[in-house]
C-alpha cells in the first residue's frame, strides 16, 4: 500500500462516522499529509490542542463572552501571530493545517479550523459557517456571535456576514438566512478541498489534483460531478479502463446534466479505444 493509500484510508475512516463525530482538526490534517507523506498527525493535532490549553488558562466559564472573545484573540492573532494571507492567498499552503501553524497564516476556512479547534479546547461553543465566498466561526451557540479568523478575530454581527457576501457576490446573489447556520466537519474540509482542487487544476497539476479528488470521493462516494472530473482527468491520463467506469456512472445518473452530450462522446471515444487496443 502506498503513503497515499494509507491516508486515504485513515482520511475515510475519519470522516464517515456520525456528523458530530467527525474529527475536524484531524481530518484536515490528513488532508496535508495526502501533500506531505510523513507528517506526524498526532503532533499536529497536539499542537491546536495545546492552543486550547494555553486559552483555558486564561478564560473562565463565568467570564463574559465577549471577554473570552478578547482573550482568545490576544492569543491566537497577536502572540500567536496568526493572519489572513491576502498578499498570495491562493498559495496551497493557506490550506495545509501544519503550514498554516507553521507559517502563521491561511485562508478564511483554515483559519477557523484552528480557531475553533482552540476554543473548543475551552470548552466554548465554536462552529463554523460557511458563509458564500468567505468562512467564519460562530461562537456560543445560537444566541452567540459571529468571529471573523480572517481578520484577526473580529466581532461580526449577522448584518455584517450580510455585508461579506454581498462585498463577494454583489446584491444580485440573494442572501438566504440559513447561510448564517453552522456547516459539518465533512462540509468544512469540502471546502478545504475544493479550495486546493481549483487551484491545482488552475496550475495544470493533474496529479495532485488527482490526489484531492480522491480524498473529495472518500467524503462523498455518490457525488457523481466529482466522478466526472476524476474520469476527465483519468482519460488524460492514459487511465482509459478507469475513466471509463468514472464517466459511464455519470451517463447513467445524471442523464440531464448540462454536459451530458460531451461526456457520453467521450464515453464513445473510449470504448472505441479500449476496444482497439
């Protein structure tokens, strides 16, 4: 079995259980180590768990949210020095939890995973929204707030997460109020995912974006869109037999799609090649 294999294996066993069980500090890790075969997991997770400890010490349940909220900044975004990264935000490594850690700064979602993988630590209530284009952290349940990790810890209030995404997508988006409602763990490291998948297609790195697909499929096995790209890029790869199978599911399931007519002629071209060869 390769190092990838292995991942991929421990990367499904961690993220198929129930959706509150789903280790979301764990599974992101594995993420970086599909990108970086021997990083030590455990010392990483250690090192977010270790975040919370360094919080819990300074915060009291008793304390005032918004108290807590300062605390938690002053730690993770002043003497942590943690930051949004919007100089080369579309760098890999703003979605590699151990780069982030190491280099001190990521994207919008991976810095809320280690927001809320800290003050969960606490025991606080953190959860992440993924709010269109932009991820934020709910903190203290439904009569709680909104953080922004992106901005160093910013206090938003839903008016405000309004505001981001209509400063993304314009007003001709509609704004729906479940967009203000926490994502799973599996949703978060999607997000993760789809971040790097784009970008390694964006870049022509077939074979790490091969990688991320993989570890997309192992979240959601039936996600058929996905089952197209991994046979388009298997096809391009010389994979035909693989590509087939990929691309012959999608024809069957989703005889509607908009790009039915190109994937069933390139199903076509390969069987005609399987069956020349």
């Amino acid at each position: 079995m390769t190092a990838f294999a292995e991942t991929l294996a421990e990367f499904r066993a961690a993220v198929s259980g129930p959706a509150a069980e789903v280790p979301l500090v764990r599974a992101a890790l594995l993420v970086a180590r599909a990108e970086y075969a021997a990083l030590d997991v455990e010392a990483h997770e250690q090192r977010v768990a270790e975040l919370g400890q360094r919080l819990e010490a300074r915060v009291h349940p008793a304390d005032p949210l918004a108290s807590q909220l300062r605390a938690a900044a002053r730690l993770l975004f002043e003497e942590c020095a943690l930051r949004g990264d919007r100089e080369t935000y579309g760098d890999p490594r703003n979605l590699y939890l151990n780069d982030v850690l190491d280099r001190g700064q990521g994207i919008p979602v991976s810095l809320a995973i280690v927001y809320v993988g800290a003050l969960r630590g606490t025991g606080l209530a953190a959860d992440v929204v993924g709010l269109p284009g932009h991820v934020v952290v709910r903190v203290g349940g439904v009569e709680g707030v909104f953080v922004d990790p992106f901005e160093g810890g910013r206090v938003l209030s839903a008016d405000d997460c309004r505001q981001l995404v209509r400063n993304v997508y314009g007003r001709h988006t509609p704004f729906r109020e479940h967009h203000l409602e926490p994502i799973t763990a599996r949703q978060t490291v999607a997000r993760v995912l789809q971040n790097l998948k784009a970008g390694y297609l964006q870049n022509g790195d077939e074979e790490r974006a091969g990688r991320v697909i993989e570890l997309l499929l192992a979240l959601w096995p039936w996600d058929l869109d996905e089952r197209r790209d991994r046979g388009m890029l298997r096809e391009r790869l010389g994979e035909y037999g693989a590509a087939l199978a990929d691309l012959e599911a999608y024809v069957r399931y989703r005889r509607s799609a908009r790009d039915i007519r190109t994937v069933g002629e390139t199903v076509r071209a390969l069987r005609r090649q399987i069956g020349a060869g």
